[in-house]
C-alpha cells in the first residue's frame, strides 16, 4: 500500500474522520499542529453540510486501550493540483500519514459494488480519533461535489459499521456521489492496525445505498427530509435493539411495525411508500440476521431502551440521535466505516494507461 508524508497544500475531496476503536492495537499519532477541522471548513468558500450525534455514553475502557488515528486516505485519480488542494482543505498542518485508496480497495471492501482493480477513485478521507463520548460529526465541505450521499447517510453508516466518536469531513475535488472516501475509512484503520467486521461493513453499506436511493426518490415531495428519514432510521435501529434486549425474537412483522412507528413519528407516513418500507424492512432483517442488535446488548443494558425511545418518539431528532449513539459508543473491537463506490454516478473508471 502506497504511503506519504506530505504537508498541507490545496485540497479537494476528503472525509474527515475521528473515531475510536475499542481494541487493543498499536498506537498510531500523527504530528498535527492544527487537528481542529471544523475551523478549516469554516473558512472553505463553501457551506459545510453537517450531521452531529453526541454520545452520553461512555465505556470503561482507558484511552491506552484504544487505537489512536490521524491519518488520511486519498483517491489515485487525483492530479497533484487536486491531491494538495485535498490536503489543504482537510487542514493537514504538519505530518500525517497518507494512504492512497484504488480499486484494488474498492474491491475489497465493497466486493458487491462491481469495482475493478483499474477504478478511479477521486473522494478522499481523513480520520482521527477522539475521546470517549465524544460522538460521530460530519462535515460536507463541498456539497456541491458530494451529489448523494448526505451527512445524515454517512452518519448512519458509521453507527452500523461499528464506528463511535468519529468526526468526518467529506469534500471532492470534482462532482461524485462521495461513496468511495468510506473505503479509505477502512484502509487507513486496517493500515493503522485496526480490525474491520466485514459482515457489518456490508449492511452499513446496503444501508447507505438504501436510503440514499429513498431520498433521491422522494426529494421533491412536500414534507419529506433526509434528515427525517435517517432520524427514523436511527429510531427504528434504537427501538429494535431494545426489543432485543428483552428477549424478544423479531419477526418481519415486530421490523415492520418498527419501521413504520419510527417513519409516523418523524412526520413520514404516507410520504415513504410501501415499497421503500420493505426496503428498510428487510434492512433491518439483514442486521437481525448478522447479530448487529445482538452485538449492541452485549456491551451494555438496554432494559430502559424502549422506555427512553417512548419518551422521544414524537420526533425528537436531538434526543433520538444522542440516546442512538450511547447504544453504539459501547461497541467494541470493531471500527469499521464503509460508503461504497456506486455503480451507477460515482468512482469512474480509469482508461487504460491513465
């Protein structure tokens, strides 16, 4: 795998990452003297794009227990203008380990995204941890160049995937769905020593296709918001873990019913159509089969999961994200984080001899 060190230039498409893994791994600190992303996008020409879920739950484990990163993952397709004007927007102020993602990548850790090894990847990423608690933020710095996913969809896709008290921060140098920084997520995490859970890797990612296929369907009907659906989304996960908690064993129709409260109650009904509740019917199928709401009881007690979730199903977004983080803070030895390079508007392919 290719690695640089290389100091700030101008940048272009990056995620921005901060996340904790709960395992006992190498530590990996990068020598930056301004590690403050937001204070870099604020003064980008664009209007960052932001989603923020703040954790109230913390775990026992001490920090020395965690993997520290700060490294960043930039796609092959980009010129050196772009690649440094990409460094430059992520606010890379001294050393940091670099990592360059290809298709090789995209093909390994989005096997199902029909990726070949000479794919172009232009969408870039950095990650770096943060303290317990702290929870996953996201910053679009350039939504013009981001033309799918949104920061709500990267969100839920860190909290599928396994990620706690990450902060990213997505840009492209040119317009692209944004989907293939995720993959350099992974990579620098596995670079840095990390373990990456491909089963959850892989509904993180149906999940993002999933609902970013929704929001296109739906954007221009009265009423309806991605911030909604995610919020929903966030419920009906929340909701569905609880009921695991108890020992409920969840059939299609405990999911659906779930789906459909979490949709009500943050104003979608008749909005989202039959169809797309059995996309996030079986979605949530898919997690029940892979164990995800197995694994979230396993780190802590959810016995006042359904009783918290009843106090805000009046679509309370604030309150819905910040007890939805607590459960997914506790995840350990996992941190996986995955947006895939669509097939249809996103990673080009690079012709042959470029």
């Amino acid at each position: 795998m290719k690695k640089q060190t290389r100091k700030p230039a101008m940048i272009l498409a990056t995620l921005l990452v901060s996340s904790q893994v709960l395992l006992a791994a190498p530590q990996v600190f990068a020598d930056e003297t301004n590690s403050t992303t937001s204070s870099s996008t604020a003064t980008s020409s664009s209007t960052a794009a932001t989603a923020t879920t703040d954790s109230q739950t913390s775990t026992s484990d001490s920090s020395s227990d965690r993997l520290q990163v700060n490294a960043v993952a930039i796609g092959n397709a980009l010129t050196k203008a772009q690649e440094d004007y990409t460094l430059e927007r992520l606010g890379i102020q001294g050393e940091t380990p670099i990592y360059t993602t290809n298709g090789n990548d995209l093909m390994k850790y989005i096997p199902d995204g029909g990726f070949t090894a000479d794919w172009a990847v232009y969408s870039s990423v950095r990650m770096q941890t943060l303290e317990s608690g702290a929870g996953i933020t996201v910053d679009i710095a350039t939504p013009d160049n981001i033309t799918r996913i949104t920061a709500a969809q990267y969100q839920n896709a860190a909290l599928t995937a396994g990620i706690t008290d990450a902060k990213l921060t997505v840009a492209s140098a040119v317009p692209i769905d944004g989907s293939g920084a995720l993959a350099g997520v992974y990579k620098i995490v596995e670079e840095s020593g990390g373990v990456i859970n491909q089963n959850r890797v892989a509904v993180a990612q149906d999940e993002m296709d999933v609902l970013s296929t929704i929001t296109e369907e739906n954007k221009d009907k009265e009423g309806y918001s991605d911030e909604a659906l995610n919020a929903a989304q966030e419920q009906a996960k929340t909701d569905l873990a609880a009921q695991t908690a108890d020992g409920t064993e969840l059939t299609q129709a405990d999911i659906q019913e779930t789906v459909e409260k979490a949709l009500k109650d943050n104003g979608l009904e008749g909005i989202v159509t039959e169809n797309q509740i059995s996309e996030l019917t079986s979605l949530m199928s898919d997690m029940r089969d892979n164990n995800i709401f197995d694994d979230f009881i396993k780190e802590l007690d959810l016995s006042e999961a359904r009783k918290q979730i009843e106090e805000t199903s009046k679509g309370l977004w604030e309150n819905i994200k910040s007890f939805f983080s607590g459960i997914w803070s506790s995840i350990t030895g996992v941190f996986g984080n995955d947006s895939n390079e669509s097939n249809n508007s996103s990673e080009s392919t690079v012709d042959s001899g470029q």
